[in-house]
C-alpha cells in the first residue's frame, strides 16, 4: 500500500508550540525520514470562514503567518505539497455527496465539535458550516486518498468521522476510498498541551499560547507567569504535579540531554518530580529549566522564520504552486467518487 500522507492546519493565527509538539513535529520528522509516497499540508482557509465568517481579514492574513511558521518548522516544499484549501473547489463537491452520508444527530454528538461549539458560545447561533466542518474535512482526507493524518489528540473523532463516512461509501457505492489513520502522540501532554492558563488545550482562538514567532522575551514572560500549584507558596512546602502547567510543559519538552545542559543536580524528570512533591523545590526553578528548554528549541525557528518574511511572494509561490499540484489529484478523485456514484452522465451517454 502507498504511503499517503496529510494534515492540515487553520489559518486563524499564529502557530504555537501546542501545533509544533502535536502535530508539525511529527511531520517534519516524517517527511525528513522520507517513508511517505505522497505528503500534503493544507491550509484549511475554508474550514476556518466556518466560525469567522465575518472576520474574512483575519483568516486571510493568516495564512501568510501559518505558511511562514510551517516553513521555518523545516517543511520543505520540494518533499510536501503545501496548498490552500479554498483553492481546490472538488473539495467542496465531495463535501456535498458526504453530507449524505451523516446524520444531524452523529455531527452532534463529535466530542471535539462539542467542546468547540461551547467555547464559541454559539447556542442557537450554530452556523452550519461550523457543524458539518467534520464532513468537509473528510472531503479533505479521503481526496489525496490520504492513509495517514499526523495530528492531536482533538483531531481523532475527525478521523473516525471520516472512516464511517468513507465506509458508508465504499458499502453503498462500491470500493472507492482508503480509510485513514490518525497518528498521534504517544505521550498525552504532546497529544493535547494545555494552555498557558491551565485550563483547556492551548488554542489560537483561547490565547492561551506561546507561539512559535514569539520573542524570547514575550516566551520567559509567558513562562514565569504560568500556573503551577497555588498551595506550594514556600520553597519548602510539598508541591502539586497534576495540573501544574510546568510540570505538562517538561512531560511535552524535556528532551534526554535537557539535564546535563540545564539542570544537571538532577538525572531526570522523575527525580525532579519526587523532589517537587516532598518540598524544597521552587517554581522559579523549574520555570527557568522551562525556559531554557522552550528558548533551544524556538530559536532556530524564529530566526529562519525571519530569513523567510524576507521574501513573502516566494512563500505565496510555493502556496499557488502546491494548490496547483492538489487541484489535479482532488479533481482525479472527484471523477472517480462520481464515476462510483453513477453520475458521470457525460462518460455514459455518448452524443452523435
Ligand atoms: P483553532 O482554535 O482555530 O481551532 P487550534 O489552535 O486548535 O486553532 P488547529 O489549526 O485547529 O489549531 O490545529 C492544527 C493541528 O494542531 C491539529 O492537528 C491539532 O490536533 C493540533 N493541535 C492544536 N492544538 C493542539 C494542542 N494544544 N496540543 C496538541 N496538538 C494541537
Ligand atoms: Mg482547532
């Protein structure tokens, strides 16, 4: 079997580290190892009008900014096909024939979806492009005949959506699409990093971020603000680990050298911890290790992302370029879905 692979990302700001530990990390690293027959990276521009249609500047802005992060990440253009979603039209199609597929009460019941609409407040003021948003991002998936969807946590009831959906297809209209797999973080702090305030995951319309762009002022900042245990109020008293952002931030970040370099009284996270938890430790302390760690890895970042804002129309150039090369495969897929449907009328009906 090919090894096809896609995700996607909205343009409704900044990338932050939440995006970089849940899901471009595994795609770089991916497309760096190389064991992949196709690779896409989607802009989901029109996935995002869904709760901004009436903040259209926002979106757009974005995706220069979103583009700009992905690039500095390491993606590269010559291995993945970075492309906007609203530049291929047989994706909104597809998404129609799969509306079908669903029911209201199964879009009602995505979790995701749920906590989504909740946050947004939208109550009766649902759109219903936000609602079906899980159908047109199977439109999405099964166009590429995509295998593969690295993400986080959140995006697993997308991906069983999208694996019902296809399988109603496939049952009512013959095989015609792959069902695709979501790959995740193992580790759950990655899966789903919480935000700097400790209460839901980090998210670009919460605010609750670092961001990969941020300077490493604004980073030490956003650190030594976070929220660790409110009972651990002198060094000496026992402190919290469950909960404490700090301690989800060094579960997402530590890497194996990250002691010998910074902090080398101790061997490792669990040692750090149990010290923590019996009192004696401060949260200054372990900010600052935060920091040091974060700071290595965003440098490199931001500073080619510097280099890149350098020359924005080649970035747009590479965006056009990769819609180009998706518009092929997605317009091929539709023939085919319609062609498994039964409404190629102009390959059946043949006029003298
Ligand atoms: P929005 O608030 O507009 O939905 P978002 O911050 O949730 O923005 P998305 O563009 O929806 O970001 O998500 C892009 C990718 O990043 C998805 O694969 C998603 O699972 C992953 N992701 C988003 N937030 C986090 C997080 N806090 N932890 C881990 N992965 C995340
Ligand atoms: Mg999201």
């Amino acid at each position: 079997m090919k090894n096809i692979i896609l995700t996607g990302i909205r343009p409704t700001g900044k990338l932050h580290i939440g995006h970089y530990i849940g899901a471009v990390k595994q795609v770089v690293d991916i497309q760096n190892a190389g064991n992949y027959d196709k690779f896409y990276l989607m802009i989901a521009d029109s996935q995002s009008l869904t709760d901004n249609a009436g903040n259209v500047q926002k979106v757009k802005d974005n995706i220069i900014e979103v583009a700009l992060d992905l690039l500095a990440c390491g993606v590269d253009p010559e291995k993945t096909c970075v492309f906007i979603q609203s530049e291929i039209p047989a994706l909104t199609e597809m998404t129609f024939y799969f509306m079908n597929l669903v029911t209201l009460s199964r879009l009602k019941r995505n979790p995701t979806v749920k906590e989504e609409i909740k946050l947004r407040g939208f109550e009766e003021s649902l759109p219903m492009g936000f609602l079906t948003y899980p159908v047109s991002q199977t439109a999405d998936i099964l166009a590429f005949d995509t295998n593969l969807v690295p993400a986080g946590e959140d995006q697993k009831p997308m991906l069983e959506q999208a694996r019902e959906i296809a399988k109603s297809f496939n049952n009512l209209y013959g095989n015609t699409f792959i069902l695709p797999d979501a790959i995740v973080p193992n580790e759950k702090s990655q899966a789903r990093l919480v935000g700097t305030d400790g209460k839901g995951k980090m998210s670009k319309s919460l605010g609750n971020c670092i961001n990969l762009s941020d300077s490493s002022d604004t980073i030490k900042q956003k650190i030594m603000n976070m929220y660790t245990d409110p009972n651990h109020i002198k060094i000496s008293d026992p402190g919290k680990i469950e909960g404490n952002v700090v301690f989800e931030y060094l579960n997402a970040f530590v890497q194996p050298d990250s002691f010998k370099k910074y902090l080398p009284e101790y061997e490792n996270l669990d040692q750090l911890k149990s010290h923590y938890k019996k009192g004696g430790l401060g949260d200054v302390k372990i900010k600052i290790f935060l920091n040091n760690i974060i700071q290595e890895i965003l440098q490199p970042i931001r500073e080619k992302r510097k280099t890149l804002e350098q020359n924005i129309q080649q970035v747009y150039k590479i965006l056009f370029n990769g819609s180009d090369t998706a518009n092929k495969v997605a317009n091929e897929t539709l023939k085919r879905m319609k062609k498994s449907i039964g409404i190629n009328y102009r390959d059946i009906i043949k006029i003298d």
